[in-house]
C-alpha cells in the first residue's frame, strides 16, 4: 500500500553534472525505446539515488501499513473475515519482502534500510501514522487506503526499473484480492445494521483527510521532478493520481449511501477534474516530520520486532560470509 | 529514541509486547539478514520454472522452507526450487538488438564435467526462464554450450547458469506441499464476489 | 457409529486449531524476517482453514454454524489442550509449542486417513500436504537453532522443559477412547502419543536439545473437558469483540 506523496525532494541543477553525456544519452534511448533498466546497467547516480529512496519508502510503506489493519486481526469477526485479514496484512509483509528487494539490487543492503526505518532516517506513507479505532477503519484502508495504493502501483508498474516493474507485476495481483475483500466489507457494513452503517460513516470521517494527503502535495506546491517523469521513476502528478481516485472510488463510496465529509467536493464537468477543500498541508509535513498520532508507536513496534528477532537471527548469521546483490 | 513504558495501543497484541525486557537498538550486523537466495517456480506441469525473486536466509534448506510461502501461498504451483546467489553465473546483459549469445566465446572446455541449468532472459523486465540443461566443465564452457544447443531463434538479452548440484530441487515426496494451493479461495479476488449483496442493498434503500 | 464420540473428538480437533492459529496470527507483522514472518502467518491460516473444516463437519451432525461456535462460547466450553491456549512468549517458546503441536497433527491426520468416517478421513487425506510442511517448517528451525549459539540452544531448551507437560495434554484420554477404536474413527490418543513420543525423540535427538525423561513429567490435563488457564477466556473475548456487538449481524 503505498501513495505517491512524499517520495520526492528537490533536485539541484547539477544533479547530472558528473555525468558521461554519452552514456546518459543511451540511458535516455533505452528509456524512451521502452526497454526496461537492469541493476547491471549503467545509469545516472541520479537515478539509482531516488529510485532506491521510493522504492525503499514503498516497502517501509507495506511493513508498517500491516500495523494499523494488524490493530484488528486477533479481533476480525467471524471465520471468513479472519482468514482473510490475516491473508491480507501478511501480504502487505510479502510486499515489504518483495520491494526491499528490488531496492537491494540498486545497492543498498536489508539492513540498512531497516535501520534507517526504525531510526527515523527513511519516511514511510504518512496515512499509517493514523489509529485504527474500529473494525471499520480497518475496513476503511483495505478498501479504499489499497484503492490508492493500486491506482499508483498500476502507474509505477509501467515505469522503467526491471527489478522494481517485477516486484509490483505481482504486488499488484495480490492487490487485487485486497480491493475486492475490501469492498466486500464495506458492503457488508452498509447493508448491515444502523450500528454497521454509523460504524463505517464515522471512519470515513476520520480517513478521509489522510485519505486525500495519501497521493502527496499538490502540483502547486510539490517539488519539480521532469527529469524523474522523463526517466520514468515518477509516473504521474500527484494531483493527477487524486483526481484518478476521487473518479473511481466517490461514485463507489456514495453508491452505499455513506456521506463523505467534505461539503466542497464536486467534479467539475467542464475541466474534468475534481474540486475539494484544500487538504491540510502543515499537518501532512508535521505527520511526515514524526508528529503523527501514531508515528511513536509506529515504529517502535517495528523496533521491537527486530530487536526480539534478533537471538534468532544471531543464531544462524554467518558473519564472515561475503554479501553479494541478489540479481533481479 | 524514547523507550515506552507503556504502550497503550489500539491492538491488543501491542499491548503484550514485552516492551520493558527489550533492548535499545543498535545498529544492524552485517548479514543480521543473511544473504540470499534466488527462488524458481514451475507453475504447471509441461511448463518451465521461472524466476520470481529471492528470499533472505541462513541456508539453502531454510531458504527453500520460507520460499514456499513467500512465492507460491496463491495461483498455482506444483514445484520451486532454490539456489544462493552466488551460484548463478551471469552473461553480460544486452539491448536494442544485441543477443547476449553474441558475447558468448568458446573459453576452452575442462573437467570433470557436470551439469548445468540455463536461463534466458527474453524481454528486459520480465524474469528469467530455464530453457535446459548442459554437461560442461565451467560455468563459461555451459554457456558456450548452451550457445549450441540451447540459443534459438528468440533474441536473449541474458542468460544464467547454474551448477545443478548447486539448486535444492523439491523431492518427489515435496510435490503434496501444494496440495491444496487451488482451494485456497480466501486468497482471491474471486472469493470476494459482493454484487448480490450490493443490489438487494440498493433495491431495499430505493424502495 | 457412536455420535457422541465421533462429536467430542471433532471439536477437540478443531478447539486446537482454531486456538492454535489463533495464536500464530499474533505474530503476523512482528516476526524474526520478513520471510519467516509471512511463512508462520500461513500456517496460522491453515490451521484456522483446519478448524473450519473440522466445524463444518460438527454442522453436518447437527451442531451450530462455525462462526457461532467459535465466536460464542465461553472457555470452559472450549475443548483445546492447554498448550495451544498459552501466550506466545518469545519466538522460541512459539516455534518448540509449534514443533511439539505439529508434529502431534501430522501424525494424528496421518492415522485419520484410515478413519471410518469418511468426511474425516478425506479431509485427512487433502491436508496432509499442508501438514507436511508445518513439520517441515518447524523440524528446519529446531534442528537449526537447536544446534546453533548457546542462546539459541539454551532458549529453546527452557522452553521445551516448559511446553513438554503441557504437549502431553494433547493426549489426554478421552471418556470415549474405546468406542472411537472399536468404530475404526480414530485409533486413539494412546496410540498417537507413542508415535509421536518416538517422533520427538527422533528429532529432538538430532539436536543438541536434552529431552527429559518422559516419566519424569506430569501432563497437564483438564483442556479436555473444559478446564484452561487463566489465558484462554481473555483469548476468546479478544478473538469475539467485533463479532460480539451483534451476534446476529453479517460483517
């Protein structure tokens, strides 16, 4: 599950100064040809950089995101809802696996990102800075928080990294499953009792905005990213992801009868595009800067994993092994 | 970084988390992941194995093990089998219209000979495929073997080689492991079919 | 066929499962590696897959649905031997009680498959792969660790000492042995517990593990007829408090 939004910083004007121009110019080619890039490939330092910080951020995105829906496996209810969420949230660590991965390829090691996770240095999707209060908000992110992920999955899948391209191939079938169990709850809530019902309104309410912080800052303040777009590391404006969202999933949300809560919300037949409050930006940078509701606990639980995992690992690490990159 | 005392958390489980007998982090050891593992599946009989990914682990049989979960828990699969990575011999890779086999000289033959698995990567971004197997005496001899038996018409942008005493293959008593994969329905988007439900919902609310 | 019998050993099957799966989930998200964690969360959801099959048998015979049998009842209700129902502990104490529990299953299904009822022995027949591979999971990381650091061999040593009397509880006779043997259902919890004592014995001895003597521990028994730790009615408050809002409610 993972958003666009906050993958991205600024890239300095002589970011490709140290480059071969010749060998960038063949990077390009390939690129445009629509011939994918393999680890053993030459690319820019550029490149390798912020692919291995979005991809990385995406697999942080899925260790922690099996957290809040994890608030309710021991509690989901009934066989077939607890089957399925322990399926689901041990998907979102299958995901985890399979993009850490790919980011190994570009170089840098499990361990370092893992550290770089628990010591704050990495960033994760800030909408799993935010509590799971009931078993509808945990509905809530299976359906509608794995929405968005797929919307920008199904982009980034397209892009131009082999390893990475592989890793979401798959993620996205599973996704799939997500989605569709997802809804089948949300259904089962909005046909269900007055309790039901009032229980999914009320987390609505309460995701909606990390909801529309999930694809990241507006065009209008974001950080200008052409040369990521034109080497196909960046697949679509973060408003352009929004708005392919809000097309999809507002008709869904409203078809149940559920009332989202931002009065400004209409589509704009004329330019095509959707008009809403303006999401909350500051609290979006203080979210991502560590001053979540959850972001604490977050990754101290992720912290603690790794701590009373470790005698395992201890136990059966090599150290005197040489580490070598795993190949595709 | 602040220890909790407490964590008072939403999930219950957190709650049971031993917070107080856990240590303060340190960085991770080198291989504190151990190294890895490539993982091939053979989704259907007749069908070759393909490479999926690789799994973190202390050994080959471990490996093995946490492959099976990580790679076949859904679709379909009757075998998989693993390798370390540092056993797979690698051609350069290739583009445009350059076939990997083009680089591929004849390095002189040696023994003992012994066997090798070989696979093509077809289409950059797709996984590699096992195409065959060649008795050779060096990984760079199997590959120009390969070049004679196993190239074909199809453009190959790389090609792998594998010891095959290098690989832990499933045994034939393993083949039960994916006995019930196709029953696991809860898995699938399939087993989430809400339409129904959703239109006697929106028949009742019309009325 | 005695109905009665056949019932009680259903539901003490499937109590197991369900508990022990139950268990194992709590893992899900907080495990060694990545790897083992996904690995461990799939059996936890075969054993709940197990259960299912094991409730919807009971239905077949006349009891309630599954999901108001497991999702209803109270503790002293519950059929499970007591070692599925304890906390989890650390990682050792869950991969020795996955061990010990394991390897007791594959066994008792193995014998299942010769069962004169034949829902059971077909369901038998179609998990054993599944099982298969929880011993093969579990008998790779005890021999493994059991054989690795001091740590590792110490830690599951301790843990071992503490799961085996509660591991004979598996075994614990039921009033209806004699009648599940003479109807060929099941040969038995006496029958099952000297395989499976041979079977750890096996493995255990290919460690570095010490195994105690089996004379010298007293089983833990009681799971059977409804008597648990303090852990098990918590567990099943935890486990029912969404369904619990409204039982009569579809979620």
């Amino acid at each position: 599950m993972y958003g666009g939004g906050n993958t991205f910083e600024g890239i300095k004007p002589d970011a490709l100064a140290g480059e071969d121009p010749i060998k960038l110019a063949e990077f390009e080619a390939k690129i445009d040809r629509g011939e994918k890039i393999e680890p053993t490939d030459w690319m820019p330092q550029l490149y390798r950089k912020q692919l291995i910080r979005m991809i990385e951020q995406h697999g942080h995105s899925e260790i922690i995101g099996a957290l809040p829906e994890g608030t309710w496996i021991t509690r989901a209810p009934g066989f077939k809802r607890k089957m399925s969420l322990m399926a689901k949230v041990q998907d979102e660590v299958g995901h985890a696996q399979l993009l850490y991965s790919a980011a190994e390829t570009l170089g840098k090691s499990r361990e370092q990102m893992i550290d770089d996770l628990i010591n704050g240095k990495s960033k994760y999707s800030n909408i799993f800075n935010y509590p799971t209060f009931t078993w509808a908000d945990c509905c809530f992110i299976s359906w509608l928080v794995d929405a968005g992920a797929i919307v920008n999955q199904l982009a980034n899948a397209k892009g131009s990294y082999g390893p990475y391209c592989r890793a979401l191939d798959r993620i996205c079938a599973e996704e799939s499953f997500h989605l569709k169990y997802g809804h089948h709850c949300v259904i089962y809530l909005a046909a269900g009792t007055l309790k039901q019902r009032q229980m999914f309104q009320e987390a609505l309410n309460r995701w909606w905005p990390p909801m529309m912080h999930f694809f990241g800052p507006s065009d209008k303040i974001s950080v200008h990213t052409e040369v990521l777009m034109k080497w196909k590391v960046k697949m679509g404006s973060n408003d352009d992801m929004r708005n392919q969202f809000l097309d999809m999933y507002v008709p869904k949300i409203k078809e149940l009868g559920f009332t989202i809560p931002d009065p400004k919300l209409k589509k704009n037949t004329d330019t095509g595009r959707w008009e809403y409050t303006e999401p909350d930006w500051e609290e979006f940078k203080r979210v991502i800067n560590g001053d979540g509701p959850c972001n604490k606990e977050r990754l101290e639980v992720r912290r603690i994993a790794e701590e009373r995992g470790k005698w395992v690992r201890e136990a059966l690490r090599a150290p005197k092994a040489q580490y070598v990159t795993p190949l595709a | 970084m602040t220890l909790f005392t407490s964590m008072n958390s939403l999930d219950p489980r957190v709650n049971r988390l031993p917070i107080d007998k856990v240590a303060n982090s340190s960085p991770k050891a080198a291989l504190d992941q151990f190294g890895t593992f490539e993982v091939f599946v053979q989704a259907k009989e007749g069908k070759p194995f393909q490479h999926e990914g690789i799994v973190h682990a202390p050994n080959i049989e471990m490996a093995y093990v946490l492959a099976k979960e990580t790679f076949t828990r859904r679709f379909t699969c009757i075998s998989i089998y693993v390798t370390d990575t540092r056993s797979v011999h690698v051609s350069a890779m290739t583009e445009g219209t350059n076939n990997a086999y083009e680089n591929i000289n004849d390095s002189g033959a040696s023994e003992p000979k012994t066997s090798y698995e070989i696979y093509h990567l077809l289409k950059r971004g797709k996984q590699h495929i096992h195409v065959g197997s060649v008795t050779a005496g060096s990984p760079d001899e199997a590959m120009w073997r390969a070049k004679a038996s196993l190239a074909g018409e199809k453009q190959v942008f790389n090609i792998w080689a594998i010891r095959t005493d290098d690989i832990r293959f499933t045994t034939t008593e393993d083949k039960d492991l994916w006995l019930t994969l196709p029953e696991k329905k809860f898995r699938d988007a399939s087993d989430y079919k809400g339409g129904d439900k959703l239109k006697a919902f929106l028949e009742s609310v019309n009325k | 066929m005695d109905q009665q019998a056949l019932k009680e050993l259903l539901y003490k099957m499937a109590d197991d499962q369900l508990i022990m799966g139950h268990r194992n989930s709590e893992w899900t998200g907080f495990g060694p590696l990545l790897e083992e964690d996904i690995a461990f969360s799939s059996m936890a959801q075969d054993k709940i897959g197990h259960s299912l099959a094991m409730y919807n048998m009971l239905q077949e015979l006349g009891e309630q649905d599954p999901d108001t049998v497991a999702f209803t009842r109270n503790a002293n209700q519950f059929h499970n031997c007591q070692l599925t129902e304890l906390p989890n502990g650390e990682y050792d104490f869950s991969l020795i009680r996955h061990f010990l529990f394991d390897t007791a299953e594959a066994i008792r299904f193995e014998m299942l498959t010769q069962s004169s009822y034949e829902p059971l022995a077909q369901v038998a027949a179609k998990i054993r792969g599944e099982l298969r591979y929880h011993t093969m999971h579990a008998q790779t990381w005890i021999k493994q660790l059991g054989s690795a650091t001091e740590e590792s061999i110490s830690r599951l040593q301790k843990s071992l000492e503490y799961a085996l009397p509660f591991s004979l509880g598996i075994f614990e006779r039921s009033p209806f042995e004699d009648k599940l043997i003479a109807d060929r259902i099941f040969e038995g919890e006496a029958a099952l517990e000297k395989k499976w004592k041979a079977k750890v014995e096996e493995l255990i001895g290919q460690t570095q593990l010490r195994l105690p003597s089996w004379e010298s521990l007293t089983p833990v028994v009681g799971g059977r007829e409804g008597k648990h730790t303090e852990h098990l009615q918590p567990l099943l408050d935890e486990m029912s408090e969404v369904f619990k809002i409204d039982p009569t409610a579809e979620w």
